[in-house]
C-alpha cells in the first residue's frame, strides 16, 4: 500500500548514526533527507513535507519532544518515529501519547527493524488518508440524502421531482440492449422504484423494488435503495471486488442495510446482471411477485426463482439463477400493483394470464400499456411499475 520512494526526513545531532540510517534506507528504496538539529528539521520539514520522519529526542535547541508536537500542529497525518538512546520509560510514554508512530532504541542491532518501523507507517498513513477521503465521500453522499429526505418532508412536489431525478433515463439503448420503464404512483410519491446501469465495460445491471406500503415514507426507502447501490458499486470498484457483483449479494447487502436502519419497512425485489461478452443473464429473486416474464419467438413464460423479501428476515439469503439469453428477447419486470389490473378472481388465475398478455403486447411496454390500458387508469390501491429490457424485438 505505501510509496515505495516515499520521503523521508531523519533529526539527529549524532551524524555518525544520522549517516548509516540514511544509507540503509536509501538503499531500501526511499528518498532520504537529514537534519542536524530540530530547529533545522522543522524547517526542512516545512519545506519539504516528508511522508516520515525519523528522529531522536536528546537533540540541541529544539528536542524530540516539542518537535512531535509541532509536526502534529503542522500535519498531524505525517508519522513520526522516535529513535533514541535514552531508554527512559517516561519519554517513550510521552512520546507516543503526543502521535508518535513507533519508539526504537539505540542502538539498533538490526536496522530492517527501523525498516519495518517506516513500510508500517507508510502504510497506515495511506489508510487513514484513504479513510478519511472515503469518510468525505460517504458525508457529501449523506449530506444529498438528508438534503432529499428534507425535501420529501418539505414539500410531496418537491419529493416527486427528487424521486423522478433519480430514476434513470428512459428509454435507454447501450450496445443493443434496450431499457424502458415506467412508474404509476398510487398517491403522488411512489413506493416503486427500478434503475439499471453499467457495472463495467462488459456488464449492464438493473432491478425492480416494490416497497411495503406506499407514499412518502416508502418513497423514503427508494431514496435509501438508490443510494446503497450506488455506494455498492463504488465500493466494490475501490476494493477491487467488482468482478464479483453478484445479485444475491447485492440483494443481501440491501437485507442488512434496511433491517440495521430499522425503518419498518421492507422490499421485494429482482435484480439482474447482463454479461454482453457471454450472453448470460444472472439474476436473483427477493420475495417478489410476479415473476419476470420471458418473451421470445413469440412465447412468453415466467423465469424460475424464488427468495425471501428483502429488509424482513436477518438470515435471509438469496441464490443466483443464469441462463443463456436469446439473441432476439424482451424480459418484462413487474410490481405487484399490477396483479389488480390482470383478468381472474384467484392469484393462480391472475398469474397465469399475464404470460399471454406480455405476448399480446409483443414484449414492449408501449403494447403493455395498451393491454392493460394504463392510459385510463383511475384512482389505483397500490403502486404500478413496469421495466421492459429488450433486445432485437421490433
């Protein structure tokens, strides 16, 4: 993790020994500076801003001791690493109370300990500056929360404007896969909610989620959905663990995300991965209804999966259902507000009339809005979304 030409900056009055730990550790790699005494290393230190600094504490003019304390008031993220010869207790004590990284003793017997001392300073230095730059990134992206959060609250208007800004472009076409949605709002802020976007150059993901309950509150939770995917993506991206953005665990790191903010609300939802290079679609289920219905060559039918909601069960798990797409497909995504408008008295009946309706519709959601006559709908009980992902159908 650390610089391995990282700057360093060594105080001692004993020249002799000043001399053989810079030779050491320019032989190790780093980019050496020396100094005589403290006064000269503060200004060397000002000047140049090591990544370390190594010094004694018996030293003329300024000691080891007011010398950490002024670093600390300089750059209180520069280590600082005593080494000394005084051996006295109460000095090391002070000196790692004010900052101090390490405290070594002359002399050293074996200078690849000093080594050890500098690669282990370097290295948390790193972290806490990739921590605390992380830290910034996660308060600016929780100060947009609490800015839209503030706005559902202010004003239902304002709330819907923030909902439908986060909502993706629509419709979308990335190297021939074809995206399209739309969400009908029960009352005026939607507990429904999808998006879809790029993983990398090879993969496109999406989802649909159908919160429990609807209106402000639930449209809260959406919020909560857009911003823990997107921090998923970014983490996964920053620790290198994005060839492993799987649904399942994405599903499962949204179950712990909602059941640790103990909102008293949980979601059903289906995610997906598209592979283009391999043509595989991996996805994975959380308690949802209806299924995702497959259209091809004219026929339509349900995927396979099933799974628990998500945010209601801390040992839930999820599984990953892949299948080869077809080369000319449209995979229909739908909340369950929809079973309202399907023709049957039963759910057994109203789930198996849907599969002729999508192939009514010719897989697109222009037809579906006509099939199910979105365009005259009146006052609904519950939340409709629709997400059609297509490719090659007319």
């Amino acid at each position: 993790m650390h610089n391995p030409s990282a700057k360093l900056l060594i105080i001692d009055d004993d020249e002799v020994v000043r001399a053989s730990l810079a030779a050491y550790l320019e032989d190790s790699g780093f980019s050496v500076r020396q100094a005589s005494n403290g006064l000269q290393g503060l200004q060397d230190f000002e000047r140049e801003r090591p990544d370390v600094v190594i010094c004694d504490l018996r030293m003329p003019q300024v000691d080891g001791l007011e010398l950490i304390r002024r670093i600390s008031e300089l750059e209180a993220e520069t280590p600082v690493i005593v080494v000394s010869g005084a051996g006295v207790m109460s000095d090391a004590v002070e000196a790692l109370r004010l900052g101090a990284a390490d405290y070594l003793i002359k002399p050293l017997e074996d200078l690849a300990v000093l080594e050890h001392s500098v690669r282990r300073a370097l290295d948390r230095a790193a972290l806490r500056l990739e921590n605390r730059r992380y830290r910034e990134k996660l308060e600016t992206a929780n100060r947009e929360l609490q800015a839209s959060l503030h706005l559902l609250q202010e004003d239902q208007n304002a709330g819907r404007q923030v909902q439908m800004n986060m909502l993706p472009v629509t419709p979308w076409e990335v190297d021939g896969l074809k995206f399209a949605h739309q969400i009908i709002p029960s009352l005026y802020l939607s507990g429904d909610f999808v998006d879809y976007f790029r993983v990398d150059e090879r993969r496109v993901a999406f989802y649909l989620a159908d919160v429990s309950g609807h209106g402000a509150s639930s449209a809260f939770v959406t919020v909560l959905l857009k911003f823990m995917t997107t921090r998923l993506l970014y983490e996964s991206r920053r620790n290198g663990t994005l060839p492993e953005f799987k649904p399942s665990e994405v599903l499962g790191h949204i179950n712990r995300g909602l059941i640790n903010c103990k909102l008293g609300k949980h979601v059903t939802m289906l995610g997906g991965v598209i592979d283009e290079d391999s043509g595989k679609l991996t996805y994975s289920i959380g308690g949802h209804l209806p299924l995702p219905v497959m259209f091809s060559e004219g026929k339509a039918s349900y995927l396979p999966g099933k799974g628990l909601p998500v945010g209601l069960f801390e040992e839930a798990s999820y599984d990953d259902q892949v299948i080869d797409l077809p080369s000319s497909f449209s995979l229909t995504l739908l909340s369950d507000g929809i079973l309202d408008l399907l023709p049957g008295d039963t759910l057994k009946e109203k789930e198996a009339a849907l599969p002729d309706m999508v192939c009514a519709a010719g897989g697109s959601l222009d037809g579906l809005r006509k099939v199910f006559g979105l365009a005259s709908l009146g006052e609904m009980p519950d939340d409709i979304a629709l997400l059609v992902l297509s490719r090659n159908v007319a």
